[in-house]
DNA sequence: TCTCAAAATAAAAACGATTTTATTCTTGTT
DNA sequence: AACAAGAATAAAATCGTTTTTATTTTGAGA
C-alpha cells in the first residue's frame, strides 16, 4: 500500500480523506456514521479510504462538536487517614469490570480520587457542569446520599455501587447486605451462639446500616435481645478488625462468635485472636464477607458469604452504558445475593453465654 | 449579583465574557492566559468577570486548539487468567498516589485497563497516535520491555513504575529489588539457613530477575551455592503462594526458611504451612516485602522490607508531571530502598540442612 | 424533450478555545 | 500639526468534527 511521505507526518483527518476520495468532508462524515443519505457505493469507497489511511476520528475534534466526551468517570474514595492500611476494598477488580463492558463501546474511563463525601459531591458536580464525561460510576452510598440526590434532579447518567434509604428511582448495583447479615447471624444463633460481635463500617454508609438491620432481623426471628453492645464500627482497616477484636474479647461478657464486614477486618480479628491464644474455628467462630476470595487462605479458612467483586463492576459498566444511551434508570437495578462457602462447622465453638 | 437567566443555562463561554465585557474573544483569552501583551486593567476587568460568572475554560474547546488533553494516561495490569484470585498489587494506593501529585495541576487521570504485554504496547501506541493523553504512567516492566523501546524513541513523556535492562534514559522510579532480595537472603544465611525458597514472579518481568541477583549474590558473598531448585516462579496470586509451599516443602531437601515477593504470597505460604501443621517463625522462617502494611497482622507477624506503595504513585505522578513540562528524563530517576521491619527472631527456625 | 421530485452531494455554520494578522489608539518627536 | 513607533485591542484563521442548509444530479412521468 502506498503511503505519501506527507500522510506518514501528521494522523489523517477527515480532510484528509475528502482529499483522497474526491468527496467533501461532510459526506465523508456521514458515510463513517453510516448515515442513510449517502449512496452505498460512496460509503464502501470512502470506507476502503479510510481503512487504507488508518484514519481514527479526532476524539476532540468530536467532542467539541457534539458535547460529548466519551469518558466515563469513576470516583474512587480514598481514605485519608488510613496510614497506608490495608482496608481490603479492591478497586482494582471494579475497574477491571468496568473496563470490560465498555470494550468496544468508544467510552474509556477517567479515575477521580475522592477523599470524603464532601470532596465526592464537589466533583460530581464538576464532572456535570464542565462536561469531564457523559456519566458517573461511584459508591461508597450514605444512607442519605447528597451526590445521588443530586445527580438524579439534574437528570445526568450514573450508576451507584449501592442503595441510598431515600425512595428516588435510579440505576444502582449492590450486594443484598441486609440478607448477608441476617443469614450469617442466623447460622451463628443456630449453633448456639447468642453473644454474637459484628464487626462493621461507620454508619452513615447506608450498608453499614443494611448489616445492621439483617443482624437485628436474625436476633429478633429467634425471639432474641440483639447486642447492640458488640457492634464495632470503624473503617475497613486490618488495624480496626485487630483492635475491636481485642477490646470486645477482654470486656466481662465477650463475644463467642464474630462476624466480619470483609477480608481486612476479619485478617484483623485473626490476629487478634491470636494474640490471646484464641483459635478461630475452636475457641470463636468467624463468619465473614469475602469479595476477593482470600478467605480460604486464612488459618484456618473461614466460611464466608462471597462475591466476586469484578462481576459488581461489570454491571455497572453495563448499566452506565444503557444509561448514557437513554435508558430508564427503573430497569437498570441488580442486587447480588453472595454464596455461602463453607469452610468450617460453626457450631462447635458455642459457649455457653 | 445579579445572573442573568441566560447565563445560568449554559455555562459561560469566552463569549459570553467578550458580551460582558465588550472586549474581543482575543483579548479575553489572552488576558486570561496571563499574556503581557494585553494592559493590567483590562486584565483586571476580565478576571473579575470571569470569577463573576464562574467562568471555566471548555476543556473541549482548549484541547482541539492546543493538541493537548490534560489527561494523565495510567496503564493498569489486570491479569486475564487471575479467576477472582488476590494478587496483592494495591493498585488503589497508587492511584491515589499519582493524584496527590496531579492536585492543583490541570491533569486528570485516565484509567487503561491492560491485560498483558501486547495488549499494553497495543494501548502505548493508541494513546500516542491518538492523542489520547500527554503523558503515559505503566507497570509490570518486562527486563527487554517493548514499551519503553517505542515510548523513549518517541519521545513521548512517561515514567515507568520499573525499570527494563536496557542501557536507555528515561523516567523511571523503582523499588531497590536486588537489594531488598540480597539483604533478606543474607540475614536468613546469618541465621544458620542453606536451604532458601524464593517465592518469585514470572522471570520476563525485570525486577523477577533483580530478586534472583540478588538472592544469588547473597550466597555467592557465603560461599554457597545458590539453591536455583528452590526458586518458585509464578503469578502473585495467595494460591501460588501456597502450592509453591506445599510443592517445596514436600521434596526430599526442603527448604528452612521462604522469601516472598509480596503479601498475598505471604498468605499463601502461611496458608500452606498450617496444613502441613507446620509454624512460621519456629519450625519455618519466612521474610517478605510488603507494600501494604498487613504482614503485621499474619499468625505469626512476618518480618518484612517495606517501602509504602503510595509513595512510589505519588512520585511517578510528580515525574509525569516535570516530564509532560520537558523535563529532562536524565534527572528524574528514584529507585527506593525498603525498610526492614523485624517481628521474628529468623535464626530461631534454623534447622539442619 | 422538459419538468419536477427525490436522491446525492457540497457548502457553510457551528462547537470554544488559541494564535496569527490586522487595525486602532496613544504618545513622543519633529 | 503631522508622523511614526509602540501599545492595546480587534478581526480572522484555525483545530477536526457534526449538522444544517444549499446545490447539483438522477430518474420518472408527461
């Protein structure tokens, strides 16, 4: 194939093509989108052009034509004083799922750390007025969440990583925290477990307050007082599940069982467990929740309620995709139920209370 | 202040400050630019407009005129065949790293998700020929990496997080691997150990190999030989971390004591150990790097170099940053040295070889 | 063969900025 | 008072698209 010296220098446009083929720009235009005005014939050889050359339509030349941006954002809390803990929240697999539904769509995604609500609600708005992109990936939902009541007035495109507790119609993914809780407790009280800890994330995120809500649901089915006194709630962090552990074991009516947020926190009350001769599976039972499979290599492996996380991030690349096409928000809601994996008999380590 | 209705619709464009103003669009982006060519009263006059009205520059319009995207393109590895699997790379942290230095710059950053080598040349490239960024941040460097060959040749800015063996100039910030090998294998030879495992990555990635030298030099400083048959290779998943142990251990000449090349191996071993009823710490010493700070939290704590992951991100972003403004790549180089943070006494897990 | 509608294509405007070129306004000098 | 130089501002071109409007071509019917 013959290439100019000229056309090797600087990508082809679309001048470059109407050069090529004789056509003006604007039939050029409308033959690459395909458009029903224009002859078959013209399309395939400005098509065959187009190939030849390589031409890749100028993203900003795009954009600022039509508004558009082709960028999906996604805000990705950071926790500003975490000291470089661990808190076991994997991102990375969320972006991972989200760059796999939009492969092939034109849209790529633009990471924006957040660093608490106030910031996340700052950018939002940013994105929206300045156009940074057509729709918005977030999580981490309050039970009155100022960014979801905010983006469903203006009407522009988002998918929630969770539920808020107001009654707005929007697109949302998130895991079924109420009944995760509720069966994990149950499990619990039916092994004889009546002192039960529930190590949890702070309150305000509205699935700190699912959890909750399934834990007292349990206790309350089997005509049982909940223990309020034994729910910890803190960030996600090794250090929290480690230092709750330690406190609720030492007070005069310790916990026999816990039951853990996610992978970081139940490493934390392995640990501290451990440091008081205790063994999980024996002396205490552990339940936990587990996104990143990682449970089964803890000592001993720990029965969890798993999900993969990635799945999480694929419907929401899919969601924002129907979204930012036009679709209802009414039909774009998935909750994802976790499996139970059983990794040890829970009932032998009841104490009596 | 009033706001006219008009004005609250569509955000305000250099037009609508030329309106107000009654000077030209020329001189509303020059004066805005900080040009000296246009008088300090007119600029005064505009920059009060402008904050009047909430002007924002289009990001659209700037970057059709100027080429430039104001984007930070981060290349982000996601390992096809992990099957949910933790892989301890704590990508989060250095996102959030390289957006602490991206604050207060006009850059945001762009998520490319890569699932191998070709995949990521493939996305080098595209950002290039397309525009798609001003600068380029990646990971994974194999020792003869294809990127950094087609990056450096071209002239493109970027920093990679690694560096590949070819004798070529370019921004780079890494972690002291050979070193960090070196001194963990010399301290487990000090405390009596012949028979060292190394948990290692897959050897095309150059810091796989600095960690052999290293640990080769260790033994080569002892007079020893280097137990090349102890040396495990493999993704950085928790479960090849535990094969590699269950598969070690089981041999005729098993080794004494494990190095690992990050937590979720770490966790693996550990994982393997406990079924074989071994413990780490008095049957087997164990010494890793951590960039998360969660080997404190293992049954037994784990002695570890540990070098913050944030660090480094926050780093490569200040890199990106001098890089995209022409900085010299000659002088934007850091490679970090761990810290050693003792939590087991080593030479206790000494056994005859 | 001519007319007219429909089909196909071309021309021009627009998106919002920057940059180059042109014009107007000052001011100092003769 | 006229002129030139320099400062300040305005006008126009440009970046690469899409979209609206205008023009040309085609083909059928009279």
């Amino acid at each position: 194939m013959a290439e100019t010296e000229s056309a090797r220098r600087t990508p082809p446009t679309i001048k470059t093509l109407a050069d090529l083929t004789g056509y003006s720009i604007a039939t050029i235009s409308k033959a690459l989108r395909d458009s029903p005005v224009v002859a078959q014939a013209t399309k395939d050889a400005i098509f065959k052009a187009a190939q030849e050359v390589g031409y890749q339509a100028n993203a900003r030349g795009m954009a600022l034509r039509t508004g558009k941006t082709y960028q999906a954002a996604v805000l990705m809390p950071v926790t500003a004083v975490r000291e470089y803990e661990w808190d076991g929240v994997e991102y990375t697999q969320i972006l991972s799922g989200i760059s796999q539904a939009l492969e092939g769509s034109d849209y790529r995604i633009s990471v924006h750390v957040i660093r608490d609500t106030q910031d996340g609600c700052d950018m939002a708005r940013r994105i929206m007025d300045q156009g940074l992109a057509d729709g918005i990936i977030f999580s981490g939902i309050l039970a009155d969440d100022p960014r979801i009541d905010l983006l469903v007035e203006s009407g522009f495109p988002f998918v929630s990583l969770g539920r808020c507790r107001k009654p707005l119609t929007y697109a949302h993914v998130d895991i079924d925290n109420e009944w995760a809780a509720f069966a994990a407790t149950e499990r619990l009280i039916a092994g004889g477990h009546h002192r039960i800890a529930l190590i949890n994330p702070q309150r305000p995120l509205s699935y700190a307050m699912d959890r909750i809500d399934g834990f007292s649901r349990a206790f309350a089915q089997a005509r049982l007082q909940t223990p309020a006194d034994l729910i910890a709630e803190g960030d996600l962090s090794t250090r929290f599940g480690r230092e709750s552990a330690l406190d609720l074991l030492q007070r005069p009516e310790p916990p026999t069982a816990f039951i853990c947020i996610n992978e970081s926190t139940t490493l934390g009350v392995l640990s501290g467990l451990g440091s008081l001769g205790l063994q999980a599976g024996t002396d205490i039972d552990v339940i936990a929740y587990d996104d990143i499979n990682v449970s089964a290599y803890f000592t001993p492996p720990i029965t969890t309620f798993y999900q993969p996380i990635e799945v999480l991030g694929r419907t929401l690349g899919e969601f924002l995709l129907q979204r930012m096409a036009g679709g209802d928000p009414q039909t774009l809601k998935q909750v994802f139920r976790p499996t139970l994996i059983e990794r040890q008999p829970d009932n032998l380590g009841a104490r009596p209370a």
